[in-house]
C-alpha cells in the first residue's frame, strides 16, 4: 500500500518554532512529528510513503533520510505552493504513483482504522473515500454531511454558523488514479475546494472514523498532543513516561529540578536546580537557570533561560532565544528566533 502526505505547508500558526525548523520534522515529544504518521501507517500495511514538501524541503529530507522503520520514503519537491491537491498531480507525473494510493494531511495526529476505511471504500467501490471525525467547533473544518449509505451529499469548506453535522474532513483519502484526471498539471488546486466537491454525487464516500484525531496546527493543540502521547491517549511507540508522567531524554542533567507533570525535556539540556517545568516542552539543548519556572509552554532548540525566570502558560520560544535572569515572558508571548527577551 502507498500513501503521499502532503508535507509542503509552511506552519504560520506554529510560529515561531516553524520558522527555523519545517513543521512535518518539528519535534513532538522528542521525536520529528512526521515519525508518528509513519509508524501508524505502516501498521496498517503502507510499505511506501512519498512525502510532498515545499517550505525548508530539504531539511525534511535530511532529517527523514529514504527510509524510516520498514517504509521507504521517496520525495516531491513544489518549487511554488500547489494547493492540497496539485502535489498529488505532481507525483503522477514523476510515475510515482499505484491504481490506488492514501492521500494524507501532514499535521495531523491519528490513530484512526485505516485499514476499515480501505475496506468500505472497497465495498462501496468509491473513487475516493474521506474519513470523517466529529468535532465541537467545525468552523476551521471541512463539514461533510453524508447520505445513509455513506454517499457525500457536499463539501462545506470552513462554514461560518450552522451546518448539518460535526463530522468533518480529517486529512486521510483513500483514493482512485482516475481522480487525477480533474486536477490541473502544474497549478494549484485544492481537494477541498475544487476536487471534492465535483465528486460529490460521482464516487465520493465518507467513512466515520474510531479513535484519536488531532491537528496539532496551533502552539495550543500541538501541547495537547504532547500531553495525550505522554497519557497513551492515542497509540504511539513511545518510551514510557517517568511516576510524573514526563519524558527526560538523555544526555540532559535535571537533578534537583521538578519535572513535571506532563513535561518533555528533550536530549542535551541542562535544568538547574530548583528549577519548575511544568506540563511544558524543553525542545534539544535548552539551558534553564536555577530557580526558573516554565509553566505550560513551548522552548525551541537551544533556548537559554536565566536563573529565577519565569515563563508563563501558552508561550512559545523560537530556537536560540534568550530569557535574562529574573526575566519574564508573559502568557500567550511569542519569542522569535535568536531574540533576547527584554
């Protein structure tokens, strides 16, 4: 089986984290967040994913090398943005794809059946097959409401107001090659605003969908996700959590510091003593200060924070940061790469 995901976003709302790392290898408890999606696909029997990047495209190539656990891992490279659906076109062109094949949103945190999604795209012998979650808030969503039979009876792109359902499009397709053929070569097109909806009444299924779903596109949803992996609220493979339910790679020295509950300190950080990390991410090589509290928050690669800081609930610092001693960097702040706060 083979599956694209599409990886070529630039990661705005994960700002200032994504601006020097592409989101699809961001660390997500320790791990590049694109490791995560691998390993789900492959236990569903994905033997070859190709990744479609855009934004820092090189650097996914680096860090993912051309095979990852039993997946081999092929790329596509969008010199200009092509929308969800033109990297799809762009792979066929390339001969890289099967009959049939999994299109998938690269943000996104799952432990969906996979593998019953293909088997009733199979039964009801669809030309492309979405799977749908139910969500409180569909307005940042694709709603798609269905007939009885699974049949899509429209795609109602991020509706404002009232809409027929909360079962809404989460980034996973099984597809038919035939669908191609409604995409332009070369120009940008969008599945969710051009593809799908001239499906709707022509092979378009929407399969409702058990288990863990999360778009991890905001600081916000990107610590939920943390604090669910660190819970086995969704499935992973993980080394399990310390008694605080934390994850302290090594080498990192934390002695006399409180880790946790719910924190990550990922390899080759240094935490002095007396130090509180509460429920937030140490990303590699951040140096906390003796004394500092960092409550809830989100630290980019080789971030410095001084004795006695204080780092309050939803921050986020971009790598190289630098808080001073006694510092404080407000709740909600944003820190952008290599700033000195203050």
């Amino acid at each position: 089986m083979q599956a694209l995901i599409l990886a070529g976003g630039e990661g705005t709302r994960l700002r200032p984290l994504t601006s020097t790392v592409p989101k699809p290898v961001l660390p997500l408890a320790g791990r590049p967040f694109l490791t995560f999606m691998i390993d789900w696909l492959a236990g569903h029997g994905v033997d070859q994913v190709i990744l479609s990047c855009g934004f820092l495209s090189d650097q996914v190539e680096q860090v993912l090398g051309g095979r990852y656990g039993g997946v081999d891992l092929t790329y596509v490279h969008e010199d200009e943005p092509l929308g969800t659906a033109g990297p799809v076109k762009l792979a066929e062109a390339g001969g890289l794809l099967q009959d049939r094949f999994l299109v998938l949103n690269g943000d996104v945190l799952t432990d969906m059946d996979v593998t019953a999604q293909i088997a009733r795209h199979e039964e009801t012998g669809a030309r492309a097959t979405l799977a749908l979650v139910p969500v409180d808030d569909t307005s940042s969503y694709g709603v798609v409401p269905t007939n009885p039979d699974g049949s899509v009876v429209a795609f109602l792109e991020k509706t404002k107001g009232e809409v027929p359902t909360n079962l809404i499009n989460a980034g996973c397709y099984v597809m038919e090659s035939d669908v191609l053929s409604l995409i332009p070569e070369g120009a940008p097109c969008s599945f969710e605003r051009d593809v799908f909806p001239a499906l709707v009444g022509d092979g378009l299924y929407g399969h409702a969908s058990d288990g863990y779903w999360m778009d991890i596109g905001t600081p916000e949803r990107y610590l939920q996700a943390t604090w669910d992996l660190l819970a086995g609220t969704v499935s992973s493979n993980l080394p399990p959590s310390d008694e605080s339910g934390s994850l302290i790679y090594d080498p990192s020295i934390t002695s006399g510091a409180r880790i946790g509950p719910q924190a990550v300190v990922g390899p080759h950080c240094s935490v002095g003593a007396g130090a509180v990390i509460d429920r937030a991410v140490l990303q590699a090589g951040v140096i906390v200060g003796a004394d500092a509290r960092i409550v809830e928050s989100i630290l980019g690669e080789g971030v410095i924070v001084g004795e006695g800081a204080r780092i309050d609930r939803g921050a986020v610092l971009g790598a190289g940061a630098e808080v001073p001693p006694a510092g404080h960097v407000p709740a909600g702040e944003r820190v952008d790469p290599g700033v000195r706060v203050g």
